[in-house]
C-alpha cells in the first residue's frame, strides 16, 4: 500500500573495512583514505553492470550498531548542545540510516574495491547508486550550523585512521 509507514528494506550486501570500535572510524568519508570493500550478495550482482565508468559511488547503509533511535543528539565533534537529529549527520536517528560518498576503485566477482571508507566492519549495505557531480554537487548550498573550524576538527580527527 502506498503510504505506508513502515517498510522492509534488505541488504545488497556488507561492508569489509578495517574498522571495528566505532569510536575508532573516520567520522566523514570524504577526510578518510582508509580502504574496504563492499560485497554485493550475489543475487544483487548484475546491478553493478555499467557502474565501473564512475569514480565514485554512494553507499546507502544501516547503523548496525547505533545504540539508540533519537530527535537530538549533540555533533559527534565540537557537540557542546544537542541540534534536532535531521540537522546532524549522527548515527543514533529514526531507521539508522547513513550515507557516505566513496572512491571505487575496481570492480571483480561482485566486489567493489573502495577508498574513503568510514563505517564499520559488517555495516549492512542497503543500496549502491552512482555519484554524478552534475546531480549531487551544489556548489553555493549553505552549511548550517556547520562551520568552517567544525569542518576542520572532523578532518583533522579523521585523519588520524
């Protein structure tokens, strides 16, 4: 029915990363060069026809771990007050769902070499779709509460994996 407030969703497959305590990951892809792998189950394969033409992908994903569901959270960085959960990129939010923009590096028997990755090990993948900077970019998009030294401190901390 359409409408319906809740919804099944299966993965396509499972992360491979070096990272297992989630207070040790790279809290931002796009400041991570760490490497991983994204196993697409084979029944989910022939969907990655085509997709060795982009540089990089999007990885739509679960929170496997994430402790709870909540509206606020305080920034994982500089968190000093809570924001309401839509304005923050937290894990611990309705349907736990997260997103990270990744380098693919190579395609071969249903895995996809990646870099930039910053989720844990085992992190269920719900969907995989192509970044085309002409869609995804917005240049003159505003950031919010985020500021330039927020940027800065997530960088500097992710870099640190």
């Amino acid at each position: 029915m359409i409408g319906d407030k809740d919804y099944t969703c299966r993965a396509v497959g499972i992360a491979r990363t070096p990272f297992l305590d989630p207070t040790a990951t790279p809290i931002q892809s796009i400041f991570s060069s760490a490497r991983g792998t994204v196993e697409v189950y084979p029944e989910f394969r022939d969907g990655l026809s085509a997709l060795s033409g982009f540089s990089h992908i999007i990885l739509i994903y679960r929170f496997h771990r994430a402790a709870s569901e909540e509206l606020s959270e305080r920034p994982l960085v500089d968190g000093a007050e809570p924001h309401g959960i839509f304005a923050t990129r937290h894990f611990n939010r309705p349907n736990r769902l997260g997103i990270s923009v990744v380098r693919a590096r190579g395609i071969e028997e249903g895995r996809i070499s990646v870099e930039g990755v910053d989720t844990l090990d085992g992190t269920p993948i719900l969907d995989i779709k192509p970044y085309i900077p002409a869609f995804d970019s917005v240049p003159d998009a505003t950031s919010g509460w985020v500021t330039p030294r927020h940027v800065e401190q997530i960088r500097r901390q992710s870099a640190s994996f």
